[in-house]
DNA sequence: TGAATGATGCGCT
DNA sequence: GCGCATCATTCAT
C-alpha cells in the first residue's frame, strides 16, 4: 500500500518538488469513481520575480491559496470554460505552484472517456484543461488540502517503471507571453501523454 | 501540415 | 472592458 506525499514534500523550492512530481502517482476519489494518472508534464509558477504567476501581483481573491501552506490544489477557471490544477508548493506566505499539465490515465478511463470525446486513452489527459476535465476538477475543488483523502499524489512503487525511469527534459513554458526565458516546464520525454513535445520525427499510433 | 481563430466566463484595472 | 497558465475546428499553403 502506497503511502501519500505528505505536506514536507510540498514545502520546498518548487523547482524541486517539480521534478521530483514527474512519475508520481495523481489520485483523485471523486463522487462518480476512483481516477488516478502518472504525472509526466508539470511548469513551475513561482510568485517572486516571476511575471507570469498569477501571484505576481499580490494577493487577490483567486490566488489566495497561493499564499496559504503548501500541499493544498489551487484549481481556476481559464478561457472561460477550461479548469487548470495547481499544487500549492513552499512557506505558508510565500505564493508559489505547480501547474500539471499532462497525466497518464491509470484508473477511472471509462469515467473519463464519457466527460471526453477523444478516442485515443492518452489523449485523454495531455493538457491541463483536459485533464481537469477528465478528471471532473473543476473550481469547486479548489482549496482541496493534498494530505486528504479525496485528492492527492502517491509515489509510484519502485518497481513499476522497471523498463526504465522517466526521461525529464526541461524546457520553456507554454501559453505565456512573460517569463519565457525561465526553463520551468518539466516533461517525461518518454510519454506520449506531454501536451507538447519539440519535434516528434514520426509518431504513427 | 501548420497557422489562425472562435468559444466563453471571470478576475482585475 | 480587456486579457487570459486552453482546445478544437477551420482555413491556407
């Protein structure tokens, strides 16, 4: 039985806890049934000196949860109609997250092949819209404490990615227009479930 | 095969 | 009122 990642392993620099979040295990029990993915793409916001955090200009009534303890999901709304899940990471008053942006479906893919249309599985969750979508987040989750029960990371067992672990390759955000010089997107280059990857040379499926 | 764009709601200036 | 941490579809090449 995996144990979850309890509030310390939220506490830390979150360029850290990025890339040590890729290959874990997202859990989420929500009403409907059990889902849970491998996380394999996550970017960094990081409230000081960092232009494209929704913290970066003080506290507001969204981005409070930022500010507050780590280890909580900071769920917005984007664009109107797509939710984003962020991990609240570092000091209580010191507003800093990380935004998943791709996951591998595990559990759950039948509740999430009925809220998606997409036929392809992995298609399900490379994004973060999606996979908010997929998974039935919404805003309505958003303050949801991680070392609860209804949502939170569990460290895959050891033995599970015997063929080999992931490959992490930084690079740039996506869907900026501030801070694209940072080298803050954290993705498993060996996934097919990464929003977007560089150059694929030819992927038939 | 890639670029452009519309959908759509809310938080902030 | 504007702009946004997106996605799917349309249009152009």
């Amino acid at each position: 039985m995996a144990r979850k990642l309890d509030r310390t392993f939220y506490d830390r620099p979150t360029l850290e806890v990025c890339e040590e979040l890729i290959g874990q295990r997202l859990v989420y029990r929500s009403p409907d049934g059990n889902l849970s993915a491998r996380v394999v793409e996550v970017e960094a916001y990081i409230g000081q000196g960092d232009p494209a955090c929704h913290a970066a200009r003080g506290k507001t009534g969204r981005n409070r949860v930022m500010f507050g303890k780590p280890g909580f999901a900071y769920i917005y709304l984007i664009y109107g109609m797509y939710n984003c899940l962020n991990l609240v990471t570092e000091a209580e008053g010191h507003p800093a997250a990380v935004l998943i942006r791709g996951v591998e479906p595990l559990e759950g893919l039948e509740l999430m092949r009925v809220r998606s249309k997409t036929k392809q599985d992995w298609q399900l969750c490379n994004g973060p819209g999606k996979l908010c979508r997929s998974f039935g987040l919404t805003r309505e989750q958003n303050g949801l404490d991680l070392t609860g029960d209804k949502l939170y990371l569990e460290p895959m067992s050891v033995g599970d990615n015997s063929g080999g672990r992931p490959r992490i390759v930084k690079s740039t955000r996506i869907g900026i227009s501030a801070g694209q010089e940072k080298l803050w997107r954290f993705y498993d280059a060996n996934s097919q479930a990464v929003s977007k990857m560089p150059k694929p040379k030819a992927s038939v499926q």
